[in-house]
C-alpha cells in the first residue's frame, strides 16, 4: 500500500512542476509605455522634495509609466497578479500622463489621492510587505495629504 501512495505521490509532485514551469512560458509585457516628462505630474506641479520622495517610493511604480519591475515579477502566476495591479492603477491615475487630464478631473484625481493616503488604502499593502520603503508614517500621509490638498477646492462627482 505504502509503495502505491508514494508512486502516487510522485506522479502528482512532477504533474506541479510540469505545470508551474508550463505557466512561465506566459510571460508578462514589461515594456513601460513610454513616460514623456513634460507630462508628468512631478514635473508639472513642482512639489517639494519629500513629496517627490514620497510619490516616487510609494505611489509611482503603479500609477505611472516609471515602474520598476522587482525580480519575482519573472514568476507566474505572481507576475500576472502584479501586472494587472499595475494596468489598474494606470488605469484609474497615470502620473505619467497627468497633463493629458483635464483640469476638473485633475482636481478630483487629487481629491482620491488625497483619501486614499488619509484612509490608509493607498500604497496596497501587499506592496509595502516587500517594499518596505513604501510605508508611510502617519506623518508621510499628512505630508502628502497636505500637498494633495493645496491644489484648492475638490470638485465633487466622478471625473473618469
Ligand atoms: C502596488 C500598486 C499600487 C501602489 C504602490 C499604489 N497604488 Fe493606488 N491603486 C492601485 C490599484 C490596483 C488601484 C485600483 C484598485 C483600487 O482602488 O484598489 C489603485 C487606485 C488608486 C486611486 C483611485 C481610487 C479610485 O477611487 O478610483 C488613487 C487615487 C490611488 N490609487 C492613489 C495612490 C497613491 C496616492 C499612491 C501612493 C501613496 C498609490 N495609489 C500607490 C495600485 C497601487
């Protein structure tokens, strides 16, 4: 008996492995678009250099076309996971192309920013596990919270 259970076993172990190595043939596009500085939230709005910090180390590798991607993004299915984080956040705000948002949904950008950091959604906490550099400090949210906030009035509704 114990002899079939371990044949058994066996079988299954090499049917994983089969599989896992089968998956990183799926490899994701790790091309950045390409990310034109004029257009650039930092460059347009000219904040002061702990905000750049803050944005650059907590924010800018989802929500722009700057990402820098870690060594784990080479393993599936860890790497589809990670792209499609990435494609969202572009999706819902690009730094990168800031300038390509009207002035309207430019506030209301900065308004979810703003609650995003004060509700402590943002960065995803399954990025600040491994980026340690990410995590803000209740002071880092209030830095960027102010910032976020110094661009006047929030217009309310959607914007998208
Ligand atoms: C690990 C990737 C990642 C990081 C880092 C990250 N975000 Fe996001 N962000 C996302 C994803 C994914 C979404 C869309 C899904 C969601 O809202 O959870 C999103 C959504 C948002 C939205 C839109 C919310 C809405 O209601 O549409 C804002 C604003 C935002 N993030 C701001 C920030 C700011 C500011 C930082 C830095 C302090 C940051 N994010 C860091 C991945 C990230």
């Amino acid at each position: 008996m114990k002899s079939i259970l371990d044949t058994m076993k066996k079988k299954i172990g090499i049917a994983v492995l089969a599989i896992i190595i089968i998956l990183q043939f799926f490899r994701i596009d790790k091309v950045n678009p390409e990310a034109v500085l004029a257009n650039d939230f930092i460059v347009n709005t000219n904040p002061d250099e702990k905000t750049i910090k803050l944005l650059k180390s907590a924010c800018y590798d989802c929500h722009s076309n700057t990402t820098e991607y870690p060594w784990y993004s080479n393993i599936a299915p860890v790497s589809w996971w990670l792209k499609d984080h990435i494609d969202e956040a572009r999706g819902h705000l690009n730094f990168s192309e800031w300038t390509s948002y009207d002035k309207k949904k430019q506030l209301h950008k900065l308004h979810e920013c703003y609650e995003e950091v004060e509700h402590g959604e943002m960065p995803l906490e399954s990025y600040t596990w491994i980026h340690s550099e990410a995590k803000l400090s209740h002071e880092d949210r209030e830095h960027l919270e102010h910032w976020f906030k110094s661009f006047g009035t929030f217009v309310d509704g959607d914007g998208d």
